[in-house]
C-alpha cells in the first residue's frame, strides 16, 4: 500500500500549527531572544557572583549556584526547538504520525539539516551575545555520533559556531544518556554561565524529570526561589508538540474545583 504525499494530509495536528506555523509562535520566540539578550547584556555590565547552573547536590525547594569568579561568560541552549525548528522531521510526523522511533530520529540527525530553520530571532540574539564577547555553548540530546553532522546543521542554520567538546555538547560525551546535568556542570565548570534557553525544563536541570507529577512540577516552576529564575537567567521556548510538557490526566490539567459545565437549561 502506497505511503501517503503530503498532499493527502488532512489537517495538521493542532501543537504543529501552532508551533510551526502560528505568527503568535514567531512573534513569542522573537520577543523571548530578545529578552534574553538584554539580560545578558544587563550582567555582562554587572557581572553577577553567581551563575545559574544548579550546583551539585541542591534541590529544586533550596537551589543553590555555582560560582562565577572570574571565569569568563558564557550562555547554554539545548538545541531542538530552542535554536532549531525540526520541519522535515516534524512534516514526517504529520504524514505518517507513530510513536517515537529511535532508529527515525538517528536518520533524521545524520541527513536532516537542511530541512530545519532557525528559531525565529535566534540568529540576530546569537549575533548580539557574541558581539557582547559572550560564549555560545550547544547542550543537546542529539548523539554524539553525529557530531559532524549536528554540526553542520547548526552552522547551516547560521547559528554556529558549534565545536563538538567546546562549544557543542551531545548526549553520549560523558555517559549519562539523555541527561544534562552532568555537561552542565562542566560548562560551569569553565565558565560563568549568564543565561540557559530550552523547551524543557530538563534544560534546566534533571530534578524536574525526577517523578514530579505535572501539578507538582508546575507548582515548582511557578513559586520560590525557582519561580523567580525564570525570565531572570532561564528562558523557556513553548513546545506543544512533544517531550515532558505534553502529559498529564484530567486532575492534573483541570482542578476539580475550576471545572464548570453549562446549566440545565443552556445546554
């Protein structure tokens, strides 16, 4: 049985829309680049004692920073739908929707790069950090087999440059899989670490995919000393298509006590 073209595609799913297609998506990635930059320049004229990389061993309820000293600046962005938007995968996946396959994604990392674009406003925020003698370091769960190729694909965006091992980090460079922590910690390791960007809040830190409930993990994001980092250091970019946001049963979406449903006699 023939796949079917693109031409036969009823309707693009609703968090593609949106993400891929929606001037309110652009419009939201080009003001948050922008915020960020003027954060950064605000500590590059200030510089801050601390950094906003998570130290080992903290929580998110009592976080505490590593130190800047006098190592020199540097901002950290995951790299899938933060700097990039995957349209040839993301086209794929409209027309032959499945569960996530890892043998797809492989492929799609080692041939896709030039079916991606930049973030809209990533390219010129980049230009301005750089031009503020600020580093930009990669952190992504794209594997380092495909250094190379990952590579590539972010340069072409004109988003580079992306070095593997000094301004680019995979997932497989110190054995602890899909989680950041740990090259996180070597970034701050070298340097005063301004600013963070992603779509997940694992680019972030790894506590908030450590069993947080999603009532709870938005709990987490919204109130103390976390809640006041986002904005002022971490810059989140809306992801409604895939990954740790997309979940969550009727009581942790809707509270009971906000539920409503039309009277008797409107329904």
């Amino acid at each position: 049985m023939p796949r079917p073209s693109i031409d036969a595609v009823a309707a693009v799913p609703p968090g593609m829309q949106y993400l891929y297609g929606s001037a309110e998506a652009a419009a939201q990635s080009v003001q948050t680049w922008r915020q960020l930059a003027s954060f950064v320049a605000a500590q590059m004229a200030t510089p801050p004692r601390d950094s906003v990389v998570l130290a080992p061993e903290v929580t998110l309820a009592d976080p505490r920073w590593v130190a800047c000293g006098t190592k020199p600046k540097a901002v950290v962005f995951d790299v899938d739908e933060t700097v990039l938007l995957n349209l040839g995968f993301e086209a794929n996946d409209a027309i032959h929707p499945a569960a996530y396959d890892q043998k797809t994604w492989d492929a799609w990392e080692r041939t896709g790069g030039t079916k991606v674009v930049a973030q809209p406003g990533a390219v010129e925020a980049l230009d301005t950090l750089r031009r503020l003698g600020v580093t930009v370091i990669f952190n992504t769960n794209r594997s380092a087999r495909y250094a190379a190729a990952t590579r590539a694909t972010i340069e072409g965006a004109g988003l580079g440059p992306a070095v593997h091992g000094t301004t680019l980090y995979l997932s497989g460079d110190d054995g602890s899989g899909s989680k950041k922590d740990g090259r996180r910690a070597a970034i701050a390791a070298k340097y005063c670490v301004l600013a963070m960007g992603g779509d997940q809040l694992g680019d972030f830190s790894d506590l908030f995919n450590d069993g947080l409930a999603p009532s709870a993990r938005r709990a987490t994001a919204l109130t103390g000393p976390i809640g006041k980092r986002f904005g002022a250091g971490w810059f989140v970019w809306p992801n409604p298509v895939y990954g740790t946001a997309v979940k969550g049963g009727m009581d942790d979406v809707f509270p009971r006590d906000k539920r409503w449903a039309p009277p008797a006699g409107d329904r």
